[in-house]
C-alpha cells in the first residue's frame, strides 16, 4: 500500500474503521464458508449416494443427473443466502458502528463546550461499559475543575477584598500628608508601617498556603517527642498574658510516644493555633491537653491527639463547617484589629494533613472553642 493509501487510511473517521473492520471480518467468514463447502459438500453428497447404492438403490443412470442438480441447487442458495446474509450483517454492522460512535461525538461536542468555559456541562450514562467509565471519570473530573474555578473566583474575591482595608489606609495617609491636611508624626508613620505589614503578612500567608496545597511545601518527617516543644511554647504564651486575662496550663503525659512530624511545622500549628485563642479569649482558661489514643479497643496506641481548649467566644453551629475556609471570619469584624489575615486556619490543616494527620473543631456559641488535631505514631 501506498503512502497516500496508508494516509487516507488513517484519516478515516471510527464509524468508518468499526464498519470496514466488521466488513472484513464478515468477508473472511462467508469465504471461508463458501470454500469448504465448494471443496467438501459434493464430496459428500457423492459419498451419501455410494451409502445408497450399497443398500439396494440404483442410481448408476441418475448419478450425474443428481450431482448436477445438487451442484445447481448448491450455487443458487448459498448465492442468495450471501446476499441476503451480507446485507443483513452489513447493516447490522453499520447500526452497531453508529451506536458506538453516537456517545464518543457526544463526548467530543461535551468536551468543547466545557473547554470554552462551560464547566455545568457533564456526560449523559452510557449503555456501553466503558463508556459509561470514562463518562463517570469525565463527570468526577469536571465537578474537580468546577470546584477548583468557583474557589478560585472566591479567592480573587476575598482577596480583593482583604487588600483593600490595608491599601486603601495607606492612600488615605498618603494623600493627607502629600496636600499637608496631616502633620507628619510617628504615630503616623506607625499606622502606615502596621499596614505594610499586615500586606506583607498576608501575601506570606497566601504564598504558604499554596504551597501547602499544591504539595510544595516541604515536610521533613521525623520521630520528635512534642513534650520539650509543648512546654516551650505555653512558657511562651504564658509570659505574654496579662494578670487580669486567662489561665495558660498544659495538661500532657509525662512520657509521650515519639510522633512521625516536622518539630517546626507542628509548631507552626499550635503557635496559630494558641494565638487564635488568645485574642478570642479574654479571661477564663486555655488548656493544651495531649492524649495517646488506642486502635479499636485493642490496647495498641495508633496515633496522638493535640488540643487546645478555650473559654472564649466560640463559634456559632452554622458557622463551625467554614472554620478552616481561607478569609472565612464568623464576625466580619472581629479580626480587623488583630492583624489576622483569615487564612491561618487552613493553613494549618493542611499542614496536619501534609504530616499524615486530620484537624477538627468543636465549639459553642459563648462557652469556647476546642481545636483538635492528631499526628501518627513513629
């Protein structure tokens, strides 16, 4: 075959290429057909007439007539039975091309309109097995990129939103001492550093926070003891309390089993997380509690829990299923002298699912709030 050939042949389209296969194949059947029977029913018909004649029969005169007739008759069938075979079984072959086809267009006018934005579009079932597979991949993947866009859109959202207080504070600032309405002090320039500052914080937060979500951030996993790390830091937060606001206790085994962790990412968390409890914390207490847990009922410790309990505000039921949404704030108002950028809370999760744990939140409305979290045993 010809280049050319060998190119037409490969540009035709499925319906084509199903049909001719089934074509050949059909082809292949009936000549074989046709050539052991040419070959071997006169042979036997032949050998059928000798089993005749061996019981009494004469048929030494009708022989070649009844040869002939049996050939005759042979040929006029299997000519019309070709015919009518062939055509049946081509059109048969023809119907069942389309029905294969018939969802792969489908599929193909589907996939067009969801590359050009349409993301709502999904793939009917199919009566094909595999089809109907790669129709349900198609579907779970499409319902992945629409939740990926439509978090993507909130993201743009709310950080549009979220620079606007900080920048639209330096303009403000800016303007007023450009035309002189405002003396230059440093009270002045205080506010206006604190809002760099909490741009810059928040483009770090963003920035780690893709990170940690695209997989990029790197974890060094290794067996630590969280006891030294746990006392550190409640020292820490201890020293900065005032006499008037909440107790800061730890409540920990004396000997804690080694944990499979990053020490710095571990301690990234609880520092987020015992910073959130302070500032939504005004008196009352803060407990660290740390407890193994044991795999169903059978005394082998699996993983270890971390917690940190408070007394403060709390969160309201409708609001607990958005607590590690990136921005997401219960009181749109209640961070904006805290210099929080709303994303610290997902950040940490992620960093807890990155180490092979999972973070939970219990909480009421005016009794307090319980961050919990679990890492696996080394």
């Amino acid at each position: 075959m010809s280049k050319t050939g060998l190119r037409r042949t490969k540009s035709l389209p499925l319906v084509s290429r199903l049909f001719f296969s089934h074509l050949l194949v059909m082809i292949v059947g009936v000549s074989s057909f046709l050539i052991i029977s040419k070959l071997s029913s006169p042979r036997f018909f032949v050998l059928h007439l000798q089993q005749l004649e061996g019981r009494g029969v004469t048929l030494r005169f009708a022989r070649t007539y009844l040869i002939q007739g049996f050939e005759t008759a042979w040929n006029r069938s299997t000519f019309w039975a070709v015919i009518v075979g062939a055509t049946a079984a081509g059109g048969l072959s023809y119907w069942v091309s389309m029905r294969i086809v018939q969802p792969l267009t489908q599929i193909e006018q589907i996939t067009k309109k969801f590359a050009a934005g349409h993301l709502e579009e999904r793939l009917p079932p199919s009566e094909i097995p595999e089809i109907n597979q790669l129709a349900n991949s198609f579907n779970r993947m499409a319902v992945s990129l629409e939740d990926v866009e439509h978090r993507r859109r909130e993201l743009v959202s709310d950080l549009t939103h979220e620079l606007r207080t900080p920048l639209t504070v330096l303009r403000g600032y800016l303007e007023e001492l450009a035309e002189g309405r405002i003396e230059p002090t440093p009270g002045v320039y205080q506010q206006l550093a604190k809002e760099t500052k909490r741009l810059e914080r928040l483009i770090n937060d963003l920035q780690e926070l893709s990170k940690a979500e695209a997989g990029y951030l790197p974890i060094k996993l290794a067996p630590v003891n969280l006891r030294p790390l746990l006392e550190s830091l409640v020292q820490k937060f201890s020293d900065q309390l005032l006499d008037d606001g909440p107790v800061l206790r730890l409540e920990c085994p004396e000997q804690l089993p080694l944990v499979l962790a990053d020490i710095d990412r571990v301690e990234q968390v609880l520092v987020n997380l015992l910073g959130n409890a302070l500032t939504y914390t005004k008196a009352g207490s803060i407990v660290v509690r740390v407890w193994p847990e044991s795999e169903g009922g059978k005394g082998i410790i699996s993983r270890l829990w971390i917690a940190v309990a408070d007394t403060g505000m709390g969160i309201a039921p409708e609001d607990l299923p958005h607590v590690f949404e990136r921005f997401w704030r219960a009181e749109k108002s209640r961070n904006q002298n805290t210099g929080g950028t709303g994303i610290g809370l997902a950040i940490s999760k992620r960093l807890v699912e990155l180490q092979g744990g999972e973070m939970e939140v219990d909480s009421q409305l005016g009794v307090g709030s319980t961050f919990r979290f679990y890492l696996p045993l080394a």
